[in-house]
C-alpha cells in the first residue's frame, strides 16, 4: 500500500537505510514512507522498533557482515542507500578499531555493494568533525579537513571513497556534513550535547543541584535542531542531481555560546539554576570549533534554509521536553 502523500517523481522507489533504527535512521524513515518510498532498515540486533509499519522492513545484522549487506541488495533490490550506520565520537574513542571497521571499512563495502547493484543514489551523513580543531571562525568549507578525531577520519575516509566511485562509476554520491545536533535523544554520554541536556533538566525540574555545563561560558559552536536535519537531509535527497555542483555540503544552523543556552533557559524556567565547570577535553575541543559554518553553496544549490534559529530551537525542546518528561 503506497501513503496518500505518495509523490509521482520520486526520485527512488526503495531505500536501504543503515542505522535504519538509530534516531536519524527512524525519523527519515518516516518522512520517506509518508512520501511514498519504501524502506528497508538495516540496524544491529536488538535495535528493532516494536510495532512495524507499511512498506518498511526491518533487517537485523552488523554492517561488517559483507554477505549479509549482499544478501539485502539481492532480495529487496534498494534503488537508494541512505548510509547513517556509525559509531558516534565517543564510541569511536573507546574503541578505535571497532570504529575504522564499521565507519571506514563496512562503509567502503556498503559503496562497493551499492555501486554493482547500480542504485541511483548513495547518501552519507558526515560531520563538522571532519575538520578539526584548528579552523577559521566563520569557517568556509572548503577549509582543509583535517580530523582531530578518529570519529571525524573516519568520515573523512568515505567522503574520499564515496567522490572515488562518483569519478570512477558515475554514482551518485551526495554527503551533508552536520554541525552539533541540538536533539532530544542525545545520549547522556555525550558531553558535548550538553545544551539539549540542559533544556531536559529544565523541564525535569526538582534538580537540587546546578545543571553543570562542561565549557567557559562564551564557547559554542555551529549548531541546529534536529528537525532541520531530517528536514534538510530529505529535500537534499530529493534535489534532482544536475543542481548540485559538488558532493559534500556543510550545514549550518546558529551560532550559540553556553551562557545564551543558560540565559535562554533561565528566561523560561527563572528556577534553572546552572554553573560553569569546565571540563578541559570538551572545552578544549569545543572552542576549536567554529561558531559559523558558511553554507552558502547548499543555500543556493539546493535551497537549504534552516526552519529553527536558536529561540525557535529553544521553544521546540522546551515543547518536547514538556510532552515528554
Ligand atoms: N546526531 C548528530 O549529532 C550527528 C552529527 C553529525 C553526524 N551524524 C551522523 O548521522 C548518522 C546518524 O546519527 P544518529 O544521531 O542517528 O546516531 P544513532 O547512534 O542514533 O544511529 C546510528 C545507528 O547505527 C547503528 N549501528 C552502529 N553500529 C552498527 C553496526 N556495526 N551495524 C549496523 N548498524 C550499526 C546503531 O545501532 C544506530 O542505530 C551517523 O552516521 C552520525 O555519524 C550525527
């Protein structure tokens, strides 16, 4: 059965989507369903959602497991791959060679895959980590990247393999490189998420200690809400091909330091008490990150436009947070 919203010109009919189950992987699913493509999520065991919907299955595997990989491409036949499988930066540090295998390796297998099954598309989500720590600030894209992180050399890595098959193979690669995601699912290990930590105990409320925010108060980085993300990520993939003058694109959403966080908060919720405490690792790498990404070319190329400033943001976790306690 094909959703009412079901578009005539999609671009591709069926998607395989790595990491289909993760918090990216579930919310494209979804956008894609309600347009009227079909979607094949691939995740680890145990990751699976608990009631499945039309038009989607739910594969379970490691993405190392090449045969496996193979044995999808063969039995649903994708016509597009949306590649969000990964260990995230913290993951990536605690086990470096788990890292090179599912980010670097299993992603240049997943393109080997992709391109002798002659998908029309290859989308791959990459990260202002691939450029490091020591970068301009407002920073142009086309900055040198160099990762301070494996995380970020990782993504680099199939950046680099993912143009390879698009000189060599004519795939179509397109890549978006997000800034910090102000989300409310962010993991409470990831101390750089922070500002969407702050926003939840601000709606928790009764917390008879501060909020600790790990950095001085006027660092920030680029950052945007996660909506935008998903909002982006599907109107890029729906950007006919011949618009896009280059792979990769940098996003970027606002530019917003610790304090605003604070202010913005206090300004809600006058009780929110939070204190500054910095934690040299998350300081150190924060403050080397731009506060401004120049994202012109994906504003003109394809017509990104970020919904959600900074305030807007606010009010959107402050809502979720609320509904969602
Ligand atoms: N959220 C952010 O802040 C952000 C920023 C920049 C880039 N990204 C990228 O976007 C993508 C999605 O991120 P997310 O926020 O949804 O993270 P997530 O952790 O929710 O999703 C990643 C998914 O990959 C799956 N996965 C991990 N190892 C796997 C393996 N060996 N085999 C199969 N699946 C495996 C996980 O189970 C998870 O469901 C990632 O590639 C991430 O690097 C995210």
């Amino acid at each position: 059965m094909v959703s009412a919203n079901a578009d005539t010109h999609l671009p591709f009919r069926k998607a395989l989507i790595t990491g289909g189950n993760g918090n990216l992987g579930r919310l494209i699913a979804s956008e894609l369903l309600d347009r009227g493509v079909e979607v094949i999520k691939f995740d680890i065991p145990g990751t699976e959602p608990e009631t499945t919907v039309a038009n989607e299955s739910i594969i379970t595997g490691d993405i190392r497991d090449k045969a496996a990989l193979e044995a999808v491409f063969e039995s649903h036949q994708p016509d597009a791959v949306i590649h969000l499988a990964s260990l995230l930066s913290g993951s990536s540090a605690a086990d470096p060679s788990a890292a090179w295998e599912i980010n670097a390796t299993a992603s240049f297998e997943l393109l080997t895959l992709a391109n002798t099954f002659k998908v029309k598309q290859f989308f791959f989500a990459s990260t202002m980590a691939t450029y490091g720590t020591d970068v301009p600030d407002p920073m142009p894209e086309d900055t040198p990247q160099w990762p301070s992180n494996l995380y970020g050399a990782t993504k680099v890595a199939v950046e680099r393999a993912g143009v390879f098959f698009k000189l060599t193979h004519d795939l179509d690669f397109r890549c978006l490189r997000f800034p910090l995601v102000f989300s409310p699912f962010a993991p409470p290990s990831a101390v750089t998420a922070f500002p969407s930590h702050a926003f939840k105990a601000a709606c928790q409320g009764g917390n008879a200690d501060p909020f600790v925010f790990p950095v001085e108060p006027h660092v920030g980085v680029s950052s945007m809400l996660l909506d935008d993300v998903v909002q982006g990520t599907i109107t890029f993939l729906f950007t006919d091909k011949d618009r896009l003058s280059q792979p990769a694109y940098s996003l970027h959403g606002y530019a917003v330091t610790a304090q605003e966080v604070l202010n913005e908060i206090q300004r809600r919720v006058p009780s929110f008490e939070g204190t500054f405490e910095v934690n040299d690792t998350v300081n150190t790498l924060l403050k080397g990150w731009p506060s401004v990404i120049v994202d012109d070319k994906a504003r003109s190329d394809w017509g990104w436009s970020p919904k959600y400033d900074f305030v807007a943001s606010a009010d959107w976790l402050m809502s979720y947070f609320q509904a969602n306690p």
